[in-house]
C-alpha cells in the first residue's frame, strides 16, 4: 500500500504554532513554552474564582505528581493565571490560594493578560494541548474529569483528534 505512516490526517489538518511566551509561576521559575518542545504540553487557563475550574485542579495536581514523578516525563502539566483580572486576587493571592490547597504544579502568572489574549480565553477554565512539535493540537472549554485529561494527552501524543 502507498500508505507511509498515516501522512493523509496531517494533510487534512494544519496545526498552527502554539503563540510562544516566556512567564513566571508562582515560585519565581522562569517558563518558556518552546523549551518544552518534544514534549506534550497540558496548558490550563483558570481563575481562583471560577468553581468549574477548582473542581478540575485536584485532577490536574494528580497528573502533574503522576508525571514529575517520572525521570524525564514527555508531559508538562502548566497552568495560567490572570492577577487582578475580573475578581481575581493578586500575584501573592492566587499563590496562596494554590498552597493552601496543595497544589504544586507550576502556574503562570500572566500579569498583562497577553497570553489570555493571544489564546482568545473568553471562558473558564480552558484547556489547550500542544504537541511535541509545538503546534496547538486543540483546546477544549469547561471542566474535565481526571479520565478526559488523560485522554486528551493520550490522543495529543498519539496525534488523533481532540474530542471532548
């Protein structure tokens, strides 16, 4: 057969760049998302008062001990949030909120709110997926079970179709 790797699908759907920034979580680290290239990004827009969004985090803080646990995982698991945007707290607010409920993944402080606007979030929380390429494989708005967060990387890595 004249196939070689199932090149048809990549045709049919050309995958923009994922909009590259360099931001800083709440520990200070400095992250940039083209360093990750190679690896499958998990990239989750949320704000401290969204109540979808706080249903989800304790599945996204599971995924991220999941992976860091791993010697060189090809996840990385990143959040995004916007101080002082709508109700939401400060920088030193919203990385309260995050240690009183024990989350330690890193989450990005987008202080000018460009990356919210580069994405186009207009709801909370919103997922993107990016793949090892750096390309945006899909996003999906609203909040995901642990089972639809593992899926969507699932699919990100096998490069099949994002579907909710």
């Amino acid at each position: 057969s004249q196939e070689s790797g199932g090149e048809q699908t990549e045709t049919e759907r050309v995958l923009p760049d994922a909009p590259d920034f360099t931001l800083y979580d709440q520990f200070g680290q400095e992250h940039t998302l083209s360093d990750y290239k190679g690896k499958t990004v998990f990239l989750n827009f949320w704000a401290t008062w969204c109540q979808p969004c706080r249903m989800e985090m304790p599945y996204i803080q599971e995924l991220y001990e999941r992976y860091s646990s791993q010697e060189d995982p090809e996840e990385v698991i990143l959040g995004v949030a916007g101080p002082l945007m709508g109700d939401d707290g400060s920088e030193e607010e919203i990385a309260a909120f995050l240690e009183e409920n024990g989350y330690t993944y890193p989450v990005l402080m987008d202080t000018d709110y460009g990356q919210f606007n580069t994405y186009g979030i207009y709801s909370f929380p919103t997922t993107f997926m990016i793949n090892a390429e750096g390309k945006v494989y899909g996003y999906i708005t609203g909040s995901l079970s642990l089972e639809m967060m593992e899926s969507i990387i699932q699919q990100t890595i096998e490069g099949s179709e994002v579907t909710a």
